[in-house]
C-alpha cells in the first residue's frame, strides 16, 4: 500500500520581506489524523507559515501542499478540504454572529448545521449579536465555531486560543479532541505550552524562521530540565550527585534541582529523606526555547 | 493634566495635537495643494479672459446671475474687479470643500479613533479626556491653519492683494471649525465612524442647499444667514468686507465645540449617545457569495450616492428652464467656450454642461469602490475570505462587476431625474436622450475603474490615493489646459477631453470604445497582478 498524501507538506519552504527571511527553508510534513502543534515565539515566522500554506503570501522559494495540491497554485482547490481561524478575529462588524457564520458556510461549501449548533452552545455564542459589539475573546468564538463546523480534514489554527477564557479554552480542547477521534488533521501553531501539550501528537519549534526542533512532547522535554523544588523538615541534607540532577540554588530549608531527564532516581534518593513538600515544574516554552538557544550549535537543524 | 507635562517639551495637548495632524497629514496636504492651485488660478485667468472693463461688464451681467452658475459656485457681489472674481470663484467653492474638510477631521479625531479602540490606550494614561479633546481640536485648528496659509499664498501669487488675501483665506478656512464643530457634535450622538460621517454629510447637504435656495431665489435670501456657507458669502470679500459678520462662524464654532465636549466628558468611552443597534434578527439575503456580501455591505453607500447623484440630477433638471442666452454677446458666447462650459446659455447646453461634472462624480464613484476593496484587504478580512475556497481572481472580479454595476446605475439616475427635473418644467429633452447623457458618463468611469483597479493590483497600499489623484489631475487638466490656452493635443491627453456634450452633441462612440478598451485592460491586468502579489496588511 502506498502511503496517504500528507496533509500538509512543504519543501525548502521559505519568505523573505524585503530583507526580513521570515521563514527559512521550512521542510515539513504532518500526516492526516495527526494533531500537530506548531510552536515559537512572537516573530518567530508561525503565522508567515500559514499565510504561505493557505496560498494567500507567494513563497520566496520551496512550495507548500495541502494534501498534494499546491497551495499558491491552487488556492481554491486547496482550501476545499480546510479551514482556517486566524489569530486575529477580522470579521465583518455590521453582521451578526449568526449571519458571519452562515455567509462563511456556504462560502466553505459544506457545513454540519447540527454540529454547529451544538458548538455554537459549547462556546455560549450570543449570535444575535452584532460582531463588533462583540469582545476579542467572542468574535474568536465566531470564527473558531465556523471554521470547527465545516468538518474540514485540515484544520489550521493560528493561535486559535487568545482572548479565550479557561473555560472556552476547555470547550475548545474538547473540539480538538473530537476532531483527532474524526479522523481530522490539526496544525496548531501556538505559543501556549500547555494547550500544545493537552492536545498535540507532535510538537515542532520554530526561531527566527527556522524550524529548530520537531518531535513528540516527550522528546522535546528529554532535551531540557525541569525544576524539583524540596523542602525538609530542617536544613537540607547532603545528597549523592546523581547524573543528569543538579542542585541549581540552595536554601536554608530547601534545595532546587534541575533534572534533564528522569525523577526516578532522584525520588528514590529523596525516599528516606524528611521532605516536607515537593513542588515540581516542566519545562516552559521558554525554557525549551533557551535550551535551544544555548545548544543551538549542536542542534542539526531538521532543514 | 500637570502630571504629563515637561516630559516631552509640549506636553501632552501637544503630543496629542501633532499625532492628530500626522494622521491627516496626507488629506491635509492634498487639500492645502487644492487650495492653493485654484486660489492662484483664479485671479490668472479672469484677468487673462476679461482684460478690458467691457467685458467684464457684459460678463457679470450675463454670466454670474445665471443660476446655473450660482448653484456651483454661490452669489457674487461684484465680477468687475480680480478681486470679486476670485472672491466668488474661489471663495463659493472652496468654502465647500473647507466645510468636508472641517468634517473629516472632526470626525476623524473624535469618533475614528474611539471606534478604533486606540481612545482607550491614549485615555489609559495619566492625561484627562479634556487634554484629549484639546489635543484633538489642536490638532485640527492646526490643519485649518495651513489651508489658510494655502489660499492666502495662492491669492498673492495669482496677483491679488495681501490684506485682501488674507481675509478672503479667512472667510473660506472659517468654515472649517464650524463643520469640525458638526463633526465633532456628530461624534458624540453617533457610536460609529461611518454613522458620525452620515449625520454630518447630511448637515454639510443641507447647509449647501440652503445657500443654493438663497442664492438662486429672490425671495429667499435671507435664508443666507441660516447656512453656515451663508455666512462665508456674506464676509464678502474684496466687495464691502463685513468682518462682523465673523462672529456668526466664531459662535458656532465655539458652541458646538463647546457641546461636543460636555457630551464627550459625561458618555462612555467607545459608545455614542444614540442606541447602536447591537443585537438584530439574522437577515439571512446576501450572503450566498462574497460578491453578493461585498454588495450587502455596499448597500448603503450606495444608496449615499444614488441619492446624492439623483437629487443632484434633478435640480439640474428643475432649473435648466430658466437658463437663456438673452442679452450675451455671440462673443462672449465664444470666450465661455474657453471656459469649456459652451453652450451654457441654453437649457439644452445647461444640462451637458452639469452632465460634465456627472462624468467627475462617476469616475470617483469608480475609486471609492477600488478604495473599498483595499479598505477589506487592510483590514485583513479578505485574508478570512481567501482562506475558504474563494479564488482571488474571483472576488477581484466580483468587486469590479458590483463598481460596474453601481457606476451604471449611478449614470442611468443622473440622467433619470434629470430628464424628469426638466419634464417637470416642459424643457423639451427626451428621456433617451438625457439616458444617452448619463450613458456618456460611464466610458470614463470604466476607464479609471481599470485604471485604478490596476494600481490596486500593483501597490495596494497607495492604490486609493493613486486614483482619486489620476482622477482630479485629468479633470483639471481640461479645464486649466483650456484657460491657459494649452495646445490642444495637449489638453486633450485626458479622458475627460473626448466625452461629447450630451444631449448638445451625439454619443462617441469610437472614443467611448477606446476608453473602455483601455480600461477592460487594465482591469485584466490588475487581476493578472493581484493573482501574483501577498495580500498586504495596512
């Protein structure tokens, strides 16, 4: 059996404005079904890679595909099998929720009206309301619901999440999730680790344009360390060192390790210890992002 | 507020004051630009034309009380020295366009911005709204004052003098803090940009109304003092200056101001003190492409200028009755042809004559929909729209069949209420023949429409200025061209030079072919680069 065409996939993929290289030779492949989350900070070149996916930038060089249909070649073709939601919500300010909805709809082609309905009640949409009288955080809504609705095999999400509440965040969590069991494809690209981590297969880190590190979360967190904060019951002990743990800052009752890799070791070491609280916290994005930083010479770049 | 004062010199009214005269700098400077052309040209050519005390005589006795002319350009005192004459022809239409001006403005720094949402950055520091209203008008009084700066060096440059200049400068620049007033007053009541600028048209409409009403009627001439525009007449420039008559546009300015401010200090910031209507029914028409939304959208500005055009139309009509050519020299007649205004002297002549001004307003009408679509482009909607599968070419072409589309029916209303203005009055034109008038606006309106559509495919973000600048240079070129005494090839590389005086002269066909040919080009074109360009943000 041959294998599917990839939902997305891009080769040498790259965008200079003027002498800005937004986007640097972007190799990337996401297979359908597969929910992948696409990281980096602001400027990083995330939403420049999407304008060049949907075909509404000219790639500099390289090409981009949607499955197997190139995307500045084609754009209509393209977009058939996906949908969009923008970072920022640009809707049309004298037409209601409601009517947005429908005109995007049957710009789309396809809907499911019913599936809409229910999300239109999962995310609490006013939509009688006019769009602008609504808040960022609800015109989002409008746009995350249309674009969910469409049942498309494609979903690309640019920072689908700002101006959601935690509660909205949640509904859209559970949308995600219904769309992998559909079968659907997701990119998400997105700066919020733990919305990436809730809901992504795979995880690739852009900086400055290039695509620095691609793999599952796991993978990505074996590269960094996260912080293991104890207190005991009187001053610190002196503990063996252990590989890969290091005592980071020391205080009078505490100690702060940084572990790259596995706490086992490290707990069973704590075990006869008398710890009296034990707080540990991932890696942030911004820690992984300076992992790569300070690594960055070792790191072979995936383009 | 003290506390925001010194770090930057002028403190914040000053900064507030220079951000708001940037962000109009380029309305600004166009219209200072325009100012200053036609106060110089004015006094040029009038002693250029009329030379000896014999033809100014017959002129002013048969040309300025036509009411034809009134209705353009307002009342003249005194058409027997430089100085009334430019005083009328500069001052009654520029007053006009100072009162737009003084609108703009108004509403661009007081609603625009609160629309925006930027007001709530600016008022989120520690300055109060009153600093903020104050910068605002600062900022405007600014503008105002380098209009008067314009037409006072136009004046002196085309011969007139200074002291006279000046006032004049004054009578016309008066107008804007009256309308930045309106605008401003407008602001308050209107929650959005688009409604503030309705509600304040409406007043510059009636305002120009009213003046047509004094001036083209005895009786009613008093009604001049109920119009601001009024006002700027009865300054009277270089014929008997009534400088008290100052106090009126001093006053409004001050009172609507004045109100402006107390209703901006006690509302919301963002809302207007009239209801926006938030929540409505789905209205479900409209929607089935992004044509028919872009039509949808359209809809009212459309209907802005359809009644415009039309109501227009049918005042040209209404008064083309009383237009005769008793009492005027066959040569004067020949001096007017210069003019490009020939055969005003008859009702028939009258009517082409407006009609040619119908040609200017369809060939905005085409930039003002080129301009809307960049407008959807800036504000990255089009983005939405292209991300669904929506071809570029597709909605391009849409947006140009629904300019089409509107400059047609534009066209076919002028010549409609024009026809019945004057059946109105038993002036003998034929309803084909006054559609055959507005039929002739459109050649251009393609042309310009392919034109501007062009610069739009090519480099959005100046695409409007572009055309709106193409427009106005082409149209003047004719009519300075002419004054000047140009070459005739050269005043005739403008469009506007091969549109026929309709219904004094036939329909021309071979010209009307070629400009649309040309502009059939220029809109292939401007697909062909639209397809290959990114979508650029503002």
């Amino acid at each position: 059996m041959s294998t599917p065409t990839p939902a997305i996939s891009t080769e040498g993929l790259t965008k200079r404005y003027g002498a800005t290289l937004a986007l640097d030779a972007l190799d990337l492949t996401v297979e359908p079904g597969e929910v992948y989350g696409y990281l980096g900070p602001n400027g990083a070149g995330k939403t420049t890679t999407i304008r060049l996916l949907l075909g509404l930038h000219r790639p500099s060089a390289g090409r981009a595909e949607l499955f197997g249909v190139d995307a500045w070649g084609d754009p209509v073709r393209a977009h058939e099998r996906v949908a969009y939601v923008a970072g920022e919500p640009f809707l049309w300010p004298a037409m209601t929720g409601g009517e947005t909805l429908e005109f995007l709809g049957r710009l789309h082609g396809a809907v499911d009206v019913e599936y809409r309905d229910q999300l239109v009640k999962r995310f609490q949409l006013d939509t009688r309301k006019k769009v602008r009288a609504l808040s960022k955080g609800n015109r989002q809504k409008v746009q995350l619901v249309a674009a969910l609705a469409t049942r498309s095999d494609l979903l690309l999400l640019d920072e689908p999440t700002t101006g959601l509440d935690p509660l909205m965040e949640l509904a859209f969590r559970e949308s995600i999730t219904e769309a992998k069991e559909r079968g659907q494809t997701v990119f998400l690209s997105s700066h919020i680790l733990s919305e990436v981590e809730a809901t992504c297969d795979r995880v690739g880190i852009l900086r400055a344009g290039r695509l620095v590190d691609q793999g599952t979360l796991v993978e990505l967190r074996h590269l960094s360390a996260q912080t293991i904060e104890v207190t005991f019951a009187g001053p610190p002990p002196k503990l063996d060192s252990l590989p890969g743990v290091e005592v980071a800052s020391a205080g009078p009752e505490t100690l702060r390790f940084e572990v790259a890799g596995e706490v086992g070791p490290l707990l069973d070491e704590l075990a006869g210890q008398p710890v009296r609280s034990l707080t540990s916290r991932q890696p942030s994005l911004e820690e992984i992002f300076l992992h790569h930083y300070d690594s960055s010479d070792g790191l072979v770049d995936s383009g | 507020m003290a506390t925001g004062r010194g770090r930057h010199g002028a403190g914040p009214v000053g900064a507030l004051a220079r951000r708001t005269f940037r962000d109009a700098r380029i309305r600004t400077i166009s219209f200072a630009y325009l100012f200053a052309v036609a106060s110089m040209l004015n006094p040029f050519s009038y002693r250029h034309t009329y030379s000896t005390l014999a033809e100014r005589l017959a002129f002013a006795d048969s040309f300025a009380h036509n009411k034809a002319v009134v209705l353009f350009y307002g009342r003249a005192y005194d058409l027997l020295t430089v100085g009334g004459y430019s005083a009328w022809r500069t001052g009654g239409i520029l007053a006009i366009l100072a009162a737009i001006f003084g609108l703009l403005a108004g509403v661009r720094a007081l609603r625009a911005e609160e629309d925006a949402g930027r007001a709530e950055l600016v008022l989120a520091a520690p300055v109060t709204r009153g600093t903020v209203y104050a910068g605002a008008i600062a900022g405007i009084a600014a503008g105002a004052a380098l209009l008067w700066v314009a037409v006072l060096a136009g004046s002196v440059i085309g011969g007139l003098a200074a002291g006279g200049s000046a006032y004049l400068a004054l009578a016309i620049v008066s107008m804007v803090p009256v309308f930045a007033g309106v605008g401003a007053l407008a602001s308050q009541f209107a929650p959005t940009r688009r409604m503030a600028l309705e509600l304040g048209g409406a007043v510059v409409v009636l305002s120009f109304l009213l003046r047509t009403i004094a001036d083209t009627s005895g009786s009613l001439g008093w009604l001049r003092w109920a119009t601001p525009l009024g006002w700027a007449e009865e300054l009277r420039p270089f014929t008997g200056a009534q400088p008290l008559v100052l106090l009126l546009p001093i006053a409004a300015s001050v009172l609507t101001l004045l109100g402006a401010w107390r209703l901006a200090a006690r509302r919301d910031v963002g809302a207007g003190l009239l209801p926006a209507r938030d929540s409505a029914d789905p209205r479900l028409r409209l929607l089935s492409s992004p044509t028919a939304q872009a039509l949808r959208r359209e809809l009212g500005s459309l209907t802005v200028w359809l009644t415009g055009v039309g109501a227009f139309a049918l005042i040209v009509g209404v008064i083309s009755k009383s237009i005769s050519s008793a009492g005027i020299s066959p040569q004067l007649q020949r001096e007017f042809a210069k003019l490009g205004e020939g055969s005003i002297v008859t009702p028939h002549g009258y009517l082409a004559f407006s009609f040619s001004f119908f040609v200017l307003v369809a060939s905005l009408f085409s930039c003002s929909q080129i301009a809307a679509a960049r407008h959807e482009e800036s504000e990255e909607r089009l983005e939405t729209l292209l991300a669904l599968p929506v071809g570029r070419r597709r909605w391009l072409t849409g947006r140009l069949a629904l300019a089409s589309g509107g400059a047609i029916a534009l066209s076919l209303v002028a010549g409609l209420l024009a026809w019945l203005g004057a059946a109105t009055q038993n002036v003998a034109p034929t309803l084909p023949r006054m559609l055959e008038a507005g039929v002739n606006c459109l050649p251009v309106a393609i042309l310009f429409l392919g034109i501007a559509a062009l610069a739009y495919g090519l480099a959005p973000r100046a695409a409007a200025g572009i055309a709106y600048g193409l427009v106005t240079v082409a149209f003047l070129w004719q009519l300075i061209g002419s004054l000047l005494g140009a070459p005739k090839w050269l005043v005739e590389i403008t469009p506007f030079a091969h549109v026929a005086s309709v219904p004094v002269q036939s329909f021309r066909a071979g010209a009307a072919a070629v400009m649309v040919a040309v502009g059939l080009l220029a809109a292939v074109a401007a697909l062909a680069a639209f397809g290959r360009r990114d979508l650029t943000g503002a």
